[in-house]
C-alpha cells in the first residue's frame, strides 16, 4: 500500500507539483522539512542579535531607522518560516525548545561578534547576499508553504543587501580609517560567508535526497561558486579587497577559482565554539524566561474577557 | 525553563487585502491570546510594505477544509478540522456574465 503513496508523490515532484500540508508525504520528507524550516526560522531570529547590537550606535538616524526595518524584517522571516514548519505538524514551543537546549541549529554564521558599524555593512552584503543565493531557488521548492514564504523572505531582503553594499560603499569613499575599517570588516566575514552554503557536496549526505524531492534545487558548490564569482565583481566597485589570494579568474571554467575553506573553522563553530554561540543561546533563553510573564498576562486576561462575554451573553 | 505547552497562545490564520477591490487571501498563521493582538500581530508580520490594508484572522480550529481528492486520502483518516494552512483555494480566472 505505502509503496504506491511513495510513487504517487514522487511523480508530484517530478511534474514540480507542489506539496501541501494535507497531502500524504513521507515520513522522511516531512521531518526534513521540519529540521530545515525550523532551523531556517531559528537562523533568522537569532540573526537579529549580530545587527541589533548596532542599533543604539548607528552613524545616523537615517541609518538607524533602515537597521531597525531590516532587523525588523528578519523576526517577520522568522515568523513566516515557524509558520510554514507548524504545517507539519511540530509546535512553536516545541521549536523553541529544540533552540534553547541545543538540539536545534540556526546558521552558524551569527556565532560571528559585529564588531564595528562596517560591520553591519558587511553583512548586508555578504551575509544577505549569500541567504539571498540561497533562498531564490527555494522559492521552487517543492513543500508549498516553504516555498511561499521565501517569496516574501526574498523580496525583503534585496533591500537588505542593497542597504550593506551602500554603507561599505560609503565607507569606501571615506576617510583612511573609513576605509580601512570597511577592509576589516569584509576581512572577517568572508569566510564565514563563503562557509553559509553548508559542507562541501562530497561531503554533505542529505543533498542527494533533497534534490531527489526537490527540498533543494541547487548544490552546495554550485551556489558557493556562483556567490564567489558575483562577489569577486562587486568588490571593484568598492576599490577594496577579498581577503583570498588565491581568487583567481579561470578563463576556461568561466568561474573564480579561490582558496581552501578552513573546514576546522566551520564544525568548531557548528559544534558550538564559535565566539559567540553561548551569548547568542543566553539572549535567547533570557528572552523566552523574561517575557513568560507576558505570555501568560496575555492568555490569562484572554481568557477573563471570555468568560465575562459569557457571562454577559447568558 | 517552562514551556507549558498547553498554555500556548492559539494558533490564527491570517488573510489579508493588499488593497481595494482586492479579495483577501492567505498569507500565513501566527500565535496571539485574542483577536485583538491578532490583527496587531498580523499587521506587524505581513503588512510591513502594503498600505490600506484589511486584515481577517480566523482561529485555525474554526476553519474546515475539503481533503485532498487523490489516493492519499485513504491513508490519512479524514479530518476536516486544519490545524495546518488550509490548501489555498482556486479561484477561476475572472467570471464573466453568470
């Protein structure tokens, strides 16, 4: 009986059929679903730290108000992405459970400490840009609540990057020690960009399947090239540089070849020893403990105006 | 930590019209105590780029859905209460003279 389900779903798939919540699916494709979109949502809620450590020492109050949209925007992401996880059957505290014990991950590129405001100027860029890689082919994705969401997410966050690359280009265009401060920053967030589009595809065993049902329509290395070969035209018009001496144009693949990815670097920090993984954790946990309050406030007062409806109803 | 699971804000399902003359449609769900914070909530989560916009949450448990009309509807018992997103409803592309 199960195989002819089986059949019946991947031929969905296959003829790009999407996927709604009420359609049979495979145990396997739902609980893969369920990781990604949960750690997906995970990533953005916890991606609003980095950026919102800049908010109280923006240059101005223009830059302020556009940090404050664009952090913003990223707990709507959040939100949308819990969203379309819940579909599946897993609850929001479930999920957040899963964060504060550890046993849920976000993307480890915001175990990264914003240690200047060019910072932020380096993240809209490379880290946004980089989601934004990512995210547009998943607006293809096969499971329909996914992959609606990542339509808002994307037409978001191209103002995110937009937002990055003027502030680097600003700085750029700056004094010495503008323009030296916007060379660190890019300095240290280019691998742990370059590291967002996950291991390399030898050695990323859930692709395969998640190719096959259409999860994912690109690889690792393919979206890890393509972001390199953009970001290595970008960084002319900032007259600065990418901090990889072994970028290179290749006339014949018609790509950048560029230089080893610290791996060690990358599962340290998956692992949780990067430089800010427990701060990032403790933010979170002390958010969900201090406003328990609120939520129970809320669902107690809920539930009197109920009751006196009721009451007065009868 | 407590995470009480029973005392989870309800689940809503939100539609919303971008603009006049526009049908609402739906755009996602989210948690909120009452109808009032869910409009709030609704407006702060998907309305952050539209203008003149009207905004319907419904609780999920009040809205019924038809089951899939494949074979897969055999291996899951029936249920037409959706806690999950309601599969979104075709609407023919324009209806002329009725």
């Amino acid at each position: 009986m199960e195989k002819g389900f089986e059949e019946i779903f991947q031929d969905k798939i296959d003829k790009e059929i999407r996927i709604e919540p009420k359609d049979w699916m495979p145990e396997k494709y739902r609980q893969t679903l369920i990781r990604q979109i949960s750690q997906h949502a995970h990533s953005e809620i916890v991606g609003m730290l980095p950026e919102g450590n800049w908010i109280t020492r923006a240059p101005n109050l223009r830059r302020k108000a556009i940090l404050l949209a664009k952090v913003q925007d990223e707990a709507g992401h959040g939100l949308y992405l819990y969203s379309a996880a819940e579909t599946l059957g897993i609850t929001r505290d479930e999920m957040y459970e899963q964060l504060h014990s550890g046993k849920a991950k976000y993307s480890s590129i915001f175990n990264y400490p914003t240690l200047s405001w060019a910072d932020i100027g380096a993240i809209g860029w490379l880290v946004d840009g980089a989601a934004i890689m990512n995210q547009v082919p998943l607006c293809r994705s096969s499971f329909g609540p996914y992959a609606r969401a990542m339509v808002r997410v994307c037409k978001e966050e191209s103002f995110h990057q937009r937002q990055g690359f003027e502030i680097l280009l600003t700085l750029s265009k700056g004094t010495q020690a503008q323009k030296k401060m916007a060379q660190n920053a890019i300095d240290r967030w280019w691998w742990p960009s370059v590291m967002m589009f996950g291991p390399k595809d030898d050695e990323s065993p859930n692709t395969i399947q998640s190719m096959k049902w259409k999860i994912k329509r690109f690889t690792n290395d393919e979206l890890r090239q393509k972001f390199i070969d953009i970001c290595a035209e970008q960084i002319k018009v900032l007259g600065l540089i990418i901090p990889d001496k072994d970028l290179k144009w290749n006339e014949s693949t018609g790509h950048y070849d560029f230089g080893k990815i610290n791996w060690d670097e990358f599962w340290q920090v998956v692992q949780g020893n990067g430089p800010c993984n427990k701060e990032r954790l403790e933010t979170r946990k002390r958010a969900w403990e201090e406003g328990a309050w609120v939520r129970e406030a809320a669902s107690a007062y809920a539930e009197k105006r109920k009751q006196k409806q009721s009451l007065n109803a009868a | 930590m407590s995470t009480d699971i029973k005392n989870e804000w309800p689940l809503w399902e939100v539609f919303i019209r971008s603009k006049q003359g526009l049908d609402h449609k739906h755009v996602g769900s989210l948690h909120a105590a009452d109808a009032q914070m869910a409009i709030e909530n609704a407006r702060d989560v998907y309305t952050r780029r539209m203008e003149g916009v009207s905004i319907w949450v419904v609780e999920s448990k009040y809205i019924h859905a038809s089951n899939p009309s494949d074979a897969a509807s055999l291996y899951d018992p029936a249920n037409d209460k959706a806690y999950r997103h309601p599969t979104f409803y075709d609407l023919p592309d324009e209806v002329k003279h009725m």
